[in-house]
C-alpha cells in the first residue's frame, strides 16, 4: 500500500493564494493599517462568550453550532435542515460501525449492492454513488469500511448541497467530523465484551503539551466473530494542534483503520404475495469461509487559521489519502421449489461476487469566513476555493476461476470454502481533477431578517481507460445555486425557507461501465458516458426553535426534492440518453435534541415522505412512470432518552422505526419494524463506568437492505457490557 505524504512545514505558505485575494476582495475593515494595528496588539483571539466548548459533542446530545455549511454556524442559522449525532449519543448507543450511525438517522436507507457496494440513499436520493459523504468537509472515498472510534459528531445536511460541496449532493451530504485535541489532560480507554464473541477496545489520549498546544491520539482494536461473519479492526488517529485559540492555529493529523473480515453479503429472499419473508434466524451466516472483505483507509491532513479579527478568518485544509478495498462474498439465493413449508431445510445457491478498487486522493480546500458591513447592511460572507484529485483503479467483477458450493438453510457457517483459483485481476483506470469556487452572501437588512444568495462554479474532468483499454474523456463546468431567507423575530426563533439546485455527472465516483472484460464503449454503453448530468433542486420551509429554557433545540420542515431531468433509459438518441426523466419525494423533517429537564436528555428525529414519485419516464435501476421509488419508506424515525435516575444511575431506551418500503427495480416489499434498545450506566468510581447495552431487545426478525432477489437482515439481539476508565 502507498503511504500516504504529510507535507513538513508550518509556515503561511500553506494559504493557496486564491483564498487570500478572496479575503482581500473583501470590503471589510481589514485594510493595510488595520491589519497592522491587530497584528500588534491580537496575539490571541477572545473567544466569544456564546462559543460552544469543544468537548460539547462528548457531554451531550445536542450541539448548537456546525461546519457542515462552511465556517462555523449556529445550527438556527442554516436554512436546511441538520441533524447532529454527537459522540455522546454514539456512545450511549453503542454505535461503532459507521452504518449504524446512519441506519439512527430518519430519511436514510440502503441497498444492498449486486457487488457489496451497499449505496446509502437520503430521502430515496443516492449518497455513496455520487460522493456525497466527506469527513470533515473533504470528500471520503465512496466505498470503504468506516468506524466511529475517532468521530467527535456526524452530520447530515438534507437537501441541495451541490453550492457547498459540488456534484452530487442531491438528497443531502453527511459530513463525519474527526476528533481534534483541546487545552486539558484527558484520557479514556473503553473495554467491551459482548454478543458474538465481541472484543473491543478503545483509547482516547488527549494531553495539553503547551500553553496552545495539544496531542491527541485514538486508538481502536475490535474483534468479533458474529457467528462466521467476523470482523477485525484496527485503528490509529493522532492529532497535533498548536496555536490553539492563537492569529495563526495549525493542526497535523493521520488517520489510519484497517479491517480484515468476512462479509454477511446476504440471505437468500422468499417473497409471499410480493411481500419478503425474513425467515432466516439473523445469525445465521450462509456465505463461505474464504470469503473475505479486507480494507486499508490511510490519511494525512494538514490545517492552517488564519484569524483576521474576531469575526473573520481564513481556514485551509489539505489532505492525502490511499484507500483500498478487496471484497469477495457469496450472493446466496434458495433453490427452485422452496416454499414457506420446506424453507427450514432448503438448498441455498452461493454466487461468488467480487469488487476490488484503490484510490489516491489528494484535497486541498481553503475557504474565508466574515462578517463587514457595506451600503449600511451587514454582511456575512463565505467565499472558497477547493482542489481535487484522484488516481483509481477498479474492476467490479474480480470472482473468475471461482466456484461456491451449495448449502443448507439447516447449516449456517457450515466452513466450506470455493473452489478453483482466483484469476488474475485487471484494473480499469480512472483519473478526475476538479476546482471548485463558491461565494455566499448572508444579508441583514433588518435585525430580524436576512436572505441568503450563493453560487458556485465547478469544473470537473475525467480519464477513463476500461479493461479493454478503451479510453473516454469527459469535462463539464456547472453552475449551482443557493437563495434563501431567514427571519429571527428573537434569539430564540428562526423562519427560514431555502432553495437550491444541484447536479450528477456520469462521473461522479467513477461509476462508469462497463466492467466486464468484453465490455466496449460503443452502443448503449457510449450512449451512457455521452449523457449529460442530471440536475436536481430542492426547496424547503421550516423552522428551528430554542425550547426548554434553551437546552433543547427544535427544527420542523417542509420539503420538495426534485431531481428534474434525470436520464431516461426509454429514449435513446444516436449519441445519448435523454434527460427527460422527473421523479420527486415530498415531506416533513422533525428534529429535536436535548434536554427536557435536567436529568432527561432526548434526541429524536424523524422523516415523513408520504408523497413520492417517478413521475417521467424510466431511469436507470429504478422503477416505471408513476411508480413510488424504491427505498424511499413513507416514515422512518429515530428515538433515544437517557434518565439520570441519581448521581450513580443512569439509564436510556430508544427506538427505531421504518415503515414499510419496496426493493429499488421491483416491487418487492419489506414490512414495516420497530427495534428497542436499551441501556443501563451505574458510576464505579469517580473514574470508572460501567454500561450494560441491549440492541434489538425483542429480537425483531427483518428485511434491512433490500436487493432484487436478496436482502440483508437486521442485526439480532446484542447484549454488551463495557467499561470505561478515565484517567
């Protein structure tokens, strides 16, 4: 594997000179003799009292203020709705594995990928295919294993994002933000025993080395054998910051998770009247002993603040990444002949299914954030510039020379191994670069009320070689943009209504065919590549409020997504598919965190989509004209409250639910389910907790990721028991 580069250095240089004549275009009060006059007497910069403290996301279930908007925002001030799990809840709830993360987020589902790619979709929009999951505010790689050990929150923005973060970024985007060091000595290590032979354990060393300056590492190993589909982890993530609160604040980080598992790649799916049965005991594990699902995500980051005064900055980032995935798993289907009456006992086919892929990323992103005031109005400005590229190659269809035996539903796990020899694997290469400029203006022009108006150009182009080195080369510059308005008749109310618009390339994460080695650009498959991007925009009204004497904050929206020429596979031309296809989901967005009274903390969220449709034409993989898309449920919701029942006690339940929702081709249809979790934390010491979790308390038996003819179940009751040590 390639390490990745940290460049060495602290110095200025790292400002890319566009994001410095971004802030000298500015009409703000940062002129040459002002700019002298702080430089003399602003060493350190007052933090504001309102400023939330950065451990805020460890001791609660609500935050206040986000970046997943660009530079730091109240949460009341973006006008879209954000829905925020902190590391608190993560913890509460035992969510390690970054699925589970969002599996507690409502509006979201999955599908359950022909080659395990399992693409995550928002309020039915596709998020892993168009790229549209980042870590803090850069671009992830779109298929790979993640973990929670090293996240201080994650956030999802819903609705149009494409103004702040480019292609993609129909139904929303989810920004995963990484831990960072702060001004105290604290550490914590987390031992957890639990269902499936689990072992896990977790490090968070956080060490003040100067007045300014912090170290602070994670660290993860977790194992378990979940009854064959094993899992092995191993992470490390060191920080460094200095300058902390300082004119000039840098920060040098690495973040390195490796996994070497076994994937349960599905169940085999019996359909009574179109309905799928969820048959199977969850725990069974019907793929075979040699399959595997190994991968490698290794990154260097560098960031620079530049504070210009108090309300004004330049942030810089920049980033090198190598990410690696080898995925080989059993699509398991029941013989002909299976009936409700002789499933207990069924032949189960195994299909071998394998998908490999590296990628070298390299991110550099640098935006200014402040606040001036011009033609007697107050401005709040976000202007930036972002740099990316990307070196990959990949084959979807790496399984030659391998052959998988049968089972029985009676014999999960039953250790049997494919044979044959695994052929050698060619690699389709793809390289894209892109830039991207973006301006935003928030402007007051009553105390109360302000609008917001954004735009942003992208520039994209892209190298193609297939694996019959067939090349194809694409470029596109885009527009997309923002309008919106706020009013705030008090500190503690904000109506606001927003539209924006956004856009898929057809290479938005390389998702270009074909992948077969017979495979050639010509036909249909050059018709595809030829097709323009598709185009999507979304309007949304809603409101957020400050309630319970300001410890908890509620949001309530309403919703139109409209992706409005969406590539129509029923009317090719010569040269392309045409964009006459249209489909919409319409909704509400209930949202609230915090705390009720002082021992009661609630975080709930939930999305309701009772109008959803394809309303032209018949896009690729989905379903016909007038047909409600696929993974698209009409109510999906999450819920978690925590008691502190006495200065030793605390306990905690919640629940999801998702109602029902049909397979993304065709009408198969999962039942609606409800899980209960639950929780118990009793103090030992002033420095030791001991939490005993149970997930799925009922053992609910259902449908999770849905495929044509398969599914992926949900987890099975877990009984973990962890205790956690500070020091």
């Amino acid at each position: 594997m390639n390490a990745p580069h940290v460049p060495s250095g602290t110095s200025t240089k790292l400002l890319p000179v566009a994001a410095m004549l971004l802030a000298s275009a500015m009409n703000t009060p940062t002129s040459a003799s002002a700019q002298a006059v702080a430089e003399s007497t602003l060493k350190t910069v007052t933090v504001k009292d309102k400023a939330e403290p950065e451990t805020a996301s460890k001791e609660s279930l609500l935050v206040r203020q986000s970046g997943i908007a660009k530079g730091r925002q109240e949460l009341k001030d973006i006008p879209q709705t954000v829905t925020v799990m902190t590391e608190k809840l993560m913890s509460d709830r035992n969510l390690y594995d970054f699925r589970e993360v969002l599996k507690a987020t409502s509006g979201i589902t999955f599908l359950a990928g022909e080659t395990g790619e399992e693409d995550v979709r928002l309020r039915g929009f596709s998020l892993t295919q168009s790229g549209d999951i980042y870590v803090d505010g850069l671009r992830d790689v779109p298929m790979t294993e993640r973990d929670t050990f090293n996240l201080d929150r994650a956030e999802v923005l819903k609705g149009s994002a494409s103004m702040l973060f480019g292609k993609g970024s129909t139904g929303g985007v989810v920004n995963q933000v990484n831990k960072q060091p702060f001004l105290m000595d604290q550490h914590e290590a987390n031992l957890t025993l639990g269902s499936g032979q689990l072992r896990r354990l977790t490090g968070d060393f956080n060490l003040q080395t100067g007045e300014s300056a912090a170290l602070r590492i994670n660290a993860l190993a977790h194992q378990a054998d979940n009854w064959g589909a094993k899992v092995d982890k191993k992470g490390i993530a060191p920080t460094y910051r200095w300058g902390i609160g300082e004119r000039d604040e840098y920060s040098v980080g690495l973040s390195h998770l490796e996994t070497d598992s076994r994937p349960l790649y599905s169940h085999p799916q019996l359909t009574v009247n179109g309905r799928i049965v969820a048959l199977l005991d969850p725990q069974n594990y019907y793929g075979l002993a040699s399959d595997s699902l190994r991968t490698d995500t290794t990154y260097g980051s560098l960031s620079h603040i530049r504070r210009l005064g108090q309300d004004s900055q330049i942030k810089t980032q920049f980033r090198q990444g190598h990410y690696a995935r080898d995925l080989l798993g059993s699509a398991t289907r029941f013989a002909s002949g299976t009936t409700l009456e002789n499933f207990a006992s069924a032949v189960i086919n195994r299909s071998p299914k394998g998908r490999r892929a590296e990628s070298d990323i390299t991110q550099l992103h640098s935006d200014y954030t402040g606040g001036f005031e011009a033609w007697g109005l107050k401005h709040s400005m976000i202007a930036g510039v972002d740099l990316y590229d990307e070196k990959a190659l990949r084959n979807n269809s790496t399984v030659a020379g391998l052959v998988n035996p049968p089972t029985n539903a009676a014999t999960p796990n039953d250790g049997a191994v494919a044979s044959g020899t695994r052929a050698a694997i060619p690699m389709a290469t793809f390289k894209a670069q892109a830039l991207g400029l973006y301006a935003q203006d928030t402007l007051s022009l009553t105390q109360a009320f302000k609008i917001v108006a954004g735009l942003r150009l992208d520039h994209f182009k892209a190298n193609y070689l297939n694996l019959s080195q067939q090349p194809f080369n694409m470029s596109e510059s885009l527009w997309s943009p923002r309008l919106g308005a706020l009013w705030q008749p008090d500190s503690d109310s904000t109506y606001y209504t927003s539209w924006g618009q956004s856009y898929n390339t057809q290479g938005d994460t390389y998702q270009w065919t074909p992948s077969a080695a017979s495979g050639t650009l010509s036909g249909n498959n050059l018709k595809w590549l030829n097709t323009p991007p598709e185009k999507s925009r979304n309007f949304e009204v809603g409101a957020k409020f400050n309630v319970f004497d300001r410890k908890g904050l509620l949001g309530l929206a309403l919703f139109r997504s409209e992706k409005f020429n969406e590539r129509n596979l029923d009317e090719p031309t010569e040269n392309n598919y045409l964009l006459s296809g249209k489909r919409h989901a319409t909704g509400m967005e209930f949202n609230f965190a915090g705390r009720v009274t002082a021992p009661w903390e609630v975080f709930y969220n939930h999305t309701w989509i009772p109008d959803a449709r394809i309303d032209e034409g018949t896009a690729q993989g989905s379903k016909p004209q007038g047909a409600r898309p696929g993974l698209t449920p009409k109510h999906s919701a999450s819920l978690w409250s925590t008691y502190r029942l006495s200065s030793l006690w605390r306990a905690g339940a919640g629940v999801t639910y998702r109602s029902q929702q049909t397979a993304l081709v065709n009408d198969n249809t999962a039942d609606a389910f409800s899980t209960v979790d639950a929780m118990v934390e009793h103090t030992l010491t002033d420095n030791a907790l001991l939490k005993l979790n149970v997930t799925n308390l009922g053992n609910k038996r259902y449908a999770d990721q849905l495929y044509t003819s398969f599914y992926i179940p949900g987890a099975p009751r877990r009984i973990e028991l962890s205790l956690k040590t500070l020091f």
